[in-house]
C-alpha cells in the first residue's frame, strides 16, 4: 500500500504543517508527502497516483478544497482512496463523523488502519464534490468568506457570518432563479438551492441532518425569496436541519437531478470550489470515491 500526503501549504498555521511533517515522517510504515504549487496541483497528483493502478491512500491536508481536489482525481479509481487531514479553517466534510471527532482526523497510524467506505459524488456541470453543492447567497458568502479568515480571531463560523452580513445588508438576498428537481419547480426570486451529500458546509451550518454520504441520494432545499427579518428569524433554524419545520418557506426534494437557470451570473460552491454560470446542471454522479477514516469513528 502506498500512502502519499499531499499538504497545501497555505493553509493552516506554520506549526501545524511543521508538527504534520514530523508526525508523516514517523510513522512505522513508508509513506511520502509533497507539497502544492497553485491550484490544481492535488488533483493532478492524485489522479497521476491512481493511474497506476496501485493501491493508494491519498491524504489531503487542508481544507475542503484540498479534499474536493483529490476527490476529483481518485474518483472512479477503485484501487485509491483519499482521506483529509485537517489543516483548513473549515473542514465541513469530516463533520459529518462529529464536530468533536475532527482531531482523529490528525491521528496518522489511526488513518492508515482505518476501513474506508465508498462514498457519492455530485457532479455539478463536471466539477465533482463529495459534501455539499450551493447556489445562491450562501455560495456568493463562500465565495467572499476568504476575506474575513486572516482577520485576527475570526474563525470558520465567524468569517462566515462576517460575509453573510455584509452581503444581505448591501448586495441583496435574493436573485432571479428558474429551478427545476423531479417534481419541484420554481421560477422567481431565490434566496438560495442547497443540494447535499454530506451534511455540513459554511463553518458549521448542517441544511440537513441525517444525510448520508453513501445512500445513491441527494437532497435537496431551495429558499425562495424571503425578507431580511424573515431571514434573520429563520437562518438559525436553517443551520440546525429544521427545514421540515418550514415547508412553506424552505422547498424539499429527495433524489432528483438539478437544473438552475437564471438571466443574471449566478455563483456555485463545490466543496469550497468556486464556479460561476448563468445556468448547473447538478447530479449524482455515476462514479463513486473510496473515503478512509479512523475505524473507533463512524458517520
């Protein structure tokens, strides 16, 4: 088995990737890490290590893009696996194991004995993601997001909240949206589409709370236009999974391809991978990819 770590050094702290460096090095079995040049550089690694056919566990060390990069490069490879140690400020995915299980993602030997599972993917216009796909306001403050974290203690949650601030009291809400899933159709003002495989994105928020990552489904919310009070009653509730208790304000439907259209840019969030378009295309996708964790954790 090949283990191969490949860090991105801009995020997390100096010490951390130092601590990260030293802890690869010591473990008990061969393992080789390399760092990231610029963007792109993850995937290419990890698909150009999957290629060969030889069983491989990929260690993405950041945040959520780090992992969406080799996520995209291991999919459909049935001999790789990929996993993400936690070096981001965000790390929604590994959530999904419990918010105060996020450090056994930094136990090494636990890693690389640890079973995996083979995980969906969504596939938004080619671009594929294993947590959450957004559209609307909450992808528009992902996109921003990275302003606000190099503030002084400021940190996920903090610099998500700082952006949403600062786009629903200047820029707006809502924008023009034409949204089609199976059965669901609206056309109109649009706070937001939220389409999840995993469970947590945006620091912390969880749309919905008993997803599952493996179970062939997507789910998907939609928030028509609503007005700021509105907004600040109900996004608490929105960040906690209680859409059931909203079904005039916050649209479901399960399993269903995506269609969103709109006259004006709208901005897409993959996993903290930014895309812009007038129109996504969003389903599950046909490949799947392995994900490894510590075997005492479970999602």
């Amino acid at each position: 088995m090949r283990h191969l770590f490949i860090i991105n050094p801009t995020a997390g702290k100096g010490s951390r990737q130092v601590d990260l460096v030293a802890a690869v090095k010591a473990l008990p079995f061969p393992a080789e890490f390399t760092y990231t040049q610029k963007a792109g550089d993850c995937e290419r690694i990890t698909r150009e290590a999957a290629e060969t056919g030889e069983n491989v566990r990929v260690y993405a060390c950041g945040g959520d893009g780090t992992l969406n990069e080799a996520v995209n490069g291991a999919a459909g490879y049935p001999s790789a696996a990929v996993t993400n140690v936690p070096l981001g400020t965000g790390n929604d995915f590994l959530k999904i194991f419990g918010k105060e299980n996020l450090a056994r993602f930094n136990d090494l030997p636990a890693l690389a004995a640890g079973p995996q599972a083979a995980m969906d993917l969504i596939d938004c216009g080619g671009r594929l993601g294993i947590d959450i796909v957004c559209v609307g306001l909450d992808s528009r403050v992902a996109a921003e997001v990275h302003r606000y974290k190099s503030l002084p203690l400021v940190g996920g949650i903090g610099a998500y909240i700082l952006a949403l601030g600062e786009i629903v009291l200047f820029r707006g809400i809502s924008q023009p949206m034409d949204i089609r899933a199976g059965d669901l159709r609206y056309d109109g003002e649009t706070a937001l589409v939220c389409v999840c495989n995993g469970r947590y994105y945006g620091g912390g928020f969880m749309p919905v709370g008993d997803n599952m990552p493996d179970d062939g489904k997507l789910e998907t919310l939609v928030v028509p236009k609503v007005s700021l009070p509105t907004f600040v009653r109900l996004v608490g509730k929105y960040a906690k999974g209680r859409y059931r208790d909203y079904p005039d304000r916050i649209l479901y439907q399960q399993g269903a391809d995506v269609t969103i259209r709109s006259e004006e840019e709208l901005t897409a969030v993959v996993d903290g991978e930014v895309l812009r378009s007038r129109e996504f295309s969003i389903r599950l996708s046909e490949k799947k990819v392995n994900f490894f964790y510590p075997a005492d954790v479970h999602y």
